[in-house]
C-alpha cells in the first residue's frame, strides 16, 4: 500500500499487469497523435490569419482600381497603377510569411499537409494548399493603368480573388473544427485508457487501510486476549497459594 501498487510487477499478477502495459502503451500512442495534430491546429491557425491579411490586401487593390477608374489623368492612375503593384507584392510577402512548423499553406506549388488523426495512421485529414500569392489569385501586373481595359481587369480580378479567399476561409474553417474535435475525442479516449491501466494496477487506498485497520484491531483483540487468560492464571495461582 505505500508504493500505491497492488500490481507492480508480473509476479503480482501477470495478467493484470500485462494488460495495463498495454492500456498504458497505446495512451501514450495517442498522446503523441494528439500532440501532432495540435501542430496541425496551428499551421491552420497561420494560414486563416494570412488569409486575413491577404483579404484585406485584395480590398485595397480592389479600391485602387477603382480609384483609377475614376479619373482620365494618366499620372493620378500611374500613381494608382504602382500602388496596386506595391499591394501585389505585399500580398505574396504575405502567402510566403504564413507559415508554421516548416509548413505553409498558402505558398505557390503543391504544399498539403496530410496529418495522422490516431496511433497508427490508420485515419488521416489531408489539408489542401490554396495558392494564395498573387499568380495564384489571379491578380495580374497592372500595366500601368494606361488603359481603361487594364483597370476593367484589375477589377474583376480582385472580385474573383476575394471569393477565392472566402471559399479557402470556408475550407481551413472546416478543417480546423475537424482537427480540434479529433484532440478532444483523443483526449477523452486517453483519459478512458489510463483510467482503465490504473484500474488494474493501483491499490484502492480506502480499501487497503480498512484492510490494514481490520489487522490491526485482531492483532490487538488476539495480544489483549492472551493478556487476559495471563492475569486470569495469575489470579488463580495467587488462590490456590
């Protein structure tokens, strides 16, 4: 009882102990599982915000162009034109900087992340990369704005980027809430396993010291016992005397 054990090796009780080994190995597979999906979480997590920032970027696009488009000044829209170009380049700053662990959603090329959802790999969510750089929303160079033409395009261009944006929101949304109900089932299931291993293994403390307090009190009504047949002998001896 003072170790906490009732099983503490094979000799205790082999099955018992073999099986808590088990219990026990396979809790700790699942925390290293939930563990890497917890990693995943956020790799998710820096993704929507870069997609955040990017949307509001697209905004601001969508705003210069049309502020061009709404004068015949070939400098106010040159003006306009660089601004537009200096957002496109933020805008893949943005994609590249959105990364978390060595893995980055929203870069150009084929980046999805496939995470393992329990011990053994045997469930899995493969998380899509969505090319968020400005090649992959589509937004083209401005060309200065020289043309009413090149504005018209910018302007369809950032209207497509932005339901780009909220379809690959949606997405990761739907991702992220798939990941974090997989830690909370892995968790819960830990919990059963270890609960079950220490079942089998742990003294039931209450037990054990009712147990100990039962020894102890016929210990004592066995030594008081033989106390009392000692006087009653003395006490008959001292009679017949």
């Amino acid at each position: 009882m003072s170790s906490g054990f009732r099983v503490k090796s094979p000799n205790d009780n082999a099955v018992a102990f073999f099986a808590a080994q088990a219990l026990s190995g396979r809790a700790a597979e699942l925390t290293q599982a939930k563990d890497n999906v917890d990693q995943a979480v956020s790799a998710v997590q820096a993704a929507g915000d870069g997609l955040d920032a990017i949307s509001g970027l697209v905004d601001q696009a969508n705003s210069l162009a049309n502020s061009a488009r709404s004068t015949n000044d070939p400098g106010q829209r040159a003006a306009f034109a660089a601004q537009f170009d200096e957002v496109r380049g933020q805008i893949d700053s943005l994609a590249a900087d959105a990364s978390f662990g060595g893995s980055n959603l929203l870069g150009s090329g084929s980046n999805d992340q496939t995470v393992a959802l329990n011990e053994d790999g045997s469930s899995s969510l493969t998380i899509q990369n969505t090319d968020s750089t400005s090649a992959g929303l589509g937004l083209a160079a401005s060309n200065g704005f020289a043309y009413d033409a090149d504005i018209d395009a910018a302007l369809a261009n950032t209207s497509s980027a932005r339901s780009t944006l909220r379809t690959s929101a949606e997405t990761l949304g739907s991702n992220s809430s798939v990941l974090q109900t997989r830690i909370d089932s892995t968790q819960q299931l830990t919990n059963t396993l270890e609960g079950a291993a220490a079942g089998l293994t742990l003294a039931d403390l209450t037990e054990e010291s009712a147990n100990r307090l039962a020894v102890q009190t016929q210990q004592q009504l066995g030594t008081n016992s033989l106390s009392l047949a000692a006087n009653s002998q003395q006490s008959v001896l001292s009679l017949i005397g």
